[in-house]
C-alpha cells in the first residue's frame, strides 16, 4: 500500500511538472577541433577542423532541466601532423545531438552525447571510402542570453567516441544556438475577479502611485495594491535581471505568496522602469520583462499561471516624491483581486511590504 501510495504520489509530481514546462525551437551552429590518437603504429595521429549545423528542440522544466534534442549535419577534415605516409580523411556525417543541462541563473552545463553516421574518404593512394557509426559521450557548458521573444546561447563542449577500436577521437566544439520561444512560455490570462464586500472597499484605499488601468475594471472590486521594501523587486540598470539581495528575496516572497493562493483571487503585476533611457520603448520593454520575470518566479514558486497577467508601463509612473531616474523606480508593484480578507493578507506579507 505505501509503495502504491509513493508511487502515485511520484507520478503526480511528475505530472504537475510537465505541465508548467516550456518548450523552445532553435537553430544551431558549431565549429570544432578534433584529434584523432591511434594505439597502432600503421596508423598516423591526426588533427583537423570540422563543423556542424543543426535543428533544435528544448524543452524546460520548472526543476531547472533543460533537456535539448539536435538533429544535423556535419563535415570534418583531419590529417596526419607527421611521417613519411600522409594521410588525410574526410567525413561527411548526420548527427544526433542529445543534452541534459542543469541551469543555474543564465549558466547551464550537463552531460551531452552524439551519435554520428555517415560516410568517410581516406584520401591518400589506396583511396577507399568506409560507413562509419559513431557514438561520442562529452560535456557541454553554456551561457543563455534572455530576451522576450528569443534566447541565444553560446557553449563549449567536448567529447571522446565510445565505440571506435584502436583509437580516440577527442572533439572540441564551440557553438551558437538561437532559441524561439513558443506559446507555452507565454503569461496566462486573468481569470475573472470577485467583487469586494463594502468593508474591504473602506479598509483598501488605492495607492497614489498605481495610476495604472487594469483589467478588472469592469467588475465592481477594488484590489488590495501592495508596496513592497526596498529590497524586494529591484532590478540590476537597463536589465531584467534581479540584483543579488533582491533576488534572494524575491524568491523568499514567492514562497509565501504561494501559501497565499486560497486568499485571493487573480494577480496583476505591474512592471516600472526609471528614465535613465532616452528611449521609451526600449523602457517599456524592459518594464515588461520585468513584470514577467516576476511571473515565473511566482509560476516556479507553485501558483497557477492563469491567475497572473503582467504589464509593462516604462517610465510613465515614477514614485510619488522620487526622481524619474532614480534607480528605485525599477520596481514590480502587484494587485491582488478578490481578496476575502484583505488585512489578513497584508498580515501575512507583512515582513515584505510597506505598511499603510
């Protein structure tokens, strides 16, 4: 019965898991070096140059996996370095790419093989041209670059074959992905809010600051607006990158905010920059970027994506009393919709947020 137990359980976290992952298409390019050592006296060292270029699937899970299929072409070329009897082979190969890499913030390494088939030249005076499957097990280490509608990574990897006798093959790769992001990484929509009782409307006047519209203003409710420290929700200058005290922080309050879910009903979140920039959709942008790179936190942190909408407003609303440009207008600010018991809620967030 507890193994049954344990392994529904399993089954549901696993389950819950493949439905917050995200998927992405991308397209690949790599150049590499290889050497080629030989354990027998009739056959020369060899070192050559190669490439490759393939076609991409990825797909994210929220534990911080990111599993890659790549399916390509590739084309190298090695020679002999030394001896009487040159040599010189060239390979003409399809490949299949395969990694799983942990991602830690922009970084992200794992284990990587590949597996090669294809036809091989010997080009010396007895030519002869050779079938060759082969398997090649390596590591690759990659750095992501984020933006909105893609992400490009740049990575190193290496790998030694598995499955050739009398010698190791040894490739160096450095390469290029670009990566589309689709549908399942987008926000969710809002469901409809719960209108406030008249005791709740009395008790949460709107901040002066959240001039912003909303999507719920259709129905007769007004959301509980929250301010948050000023540690909480700050980001690194003209990026969407939390800065390090912030972010610690910031995953903390999506901790709490996750135990949360049963007092409320949708959240808005509301994404500011400063006016450091001279151009306004490049400010609206990262506003933008910001308010959704608070969503994943909360989605990472257990809350449903349907009931968060972000939205970016640029440099349109600073702080009450603040200079544009001050760095702590780059801020998050969140409405939560269909409160049942609005102080309650204030109570229990009260370690992040600036008291009425």
């Amino acid at each position: 019965m507890k193994i049954q137990f344990a392994a529904l359980m399993s089954s549901a976290f696993l389950l819950n898991t493949v439905a917050k992952a995200e998927s992405q298409y991308g397209l690949g390019l790599e150049i590499e070096s290889v050497t080629t050592k030989s354990s027998e006296a009739s056959e020369l060292d060899k070192k050559g140059f190669g490439g490759a270029g393939f076609l991409n699937y990825a797909y994210h899970l929220p534990v911080g996996l990111i599993g890659t299929v790549g399916v390509g072409f590739q084309a190298r070329e090695v020679k002999s370095s030394s001896g009487l009897r040159k040599q010189r082979v060239a390979s003409n190969t399809g490949v299949l790419s395969l990694d799983l890499r942990w991602a830690l913030s922009s970084f992200e390494f794992g284990p990587l093989l590949r597996f090669s088939n294809g036809k091989t030249s010997t080009l010396r005076a007895d030519d002869e041209n050779n079938t060759v499957a082969i398997s090649d097990l390596g590591a690759i280490f990659a750095y992501r670059f984020r933006a909105e509608n893609a992400d490009k990574v740049a990575y190193l990897a290496f790998t030694q074959d598995l499955n050739i006798a009398r010698q190791v093959n040894t490739t160096i790769m450095l390469g290029f992905q670009y990566w589309m992001k689709t549908d399942s990484s987008s926000q969710g929509q809002s469901e409809p809010a719960v209108p406030a009782t008249p005791s709740e409307t009395a008790q949460e006047p709107a901040l002066e600051s959240a001039a912003y519209p909303t999507s719920e203003d259709k129905v007769e409710a007004v959301p509980v607006r929250l301010r948050f420290k000023s540690d909480l929700f700050q980001f690194k200058p003209k990026t969407a990158e939390f800065t390090k005290v912030s972010k610690a922080r910031v995953n903390e309050f999506a901790k709490v905010l996750a135990q949360t879910v049963d007092s409320w009903e949708t959240i808005e979140i509301h994404g500011h920059s400063d006016s450091n920039s001279k151009n306004p959709a490049r400010n609206q942008e990262l506003s933008e970027l910001r308010a959704k790179a608070v969503q994943k936190i909360f989605v990472d942190a257990g809350v449903a994506n349907d009931r968060l909408k972000s939205f970016g407003h640029g440099a349109q609303q600073p702080l009450p009393g603040i200079d544009p440009k001050d760095g702590e207008n780059r801020r998050v600010e969140l409405a939560l919709f269909g409160a049942k018991n609005a102080q309650e809620l204030r109570d229990k967030l009260s370690s992040f947020i600036v008291p009425n």
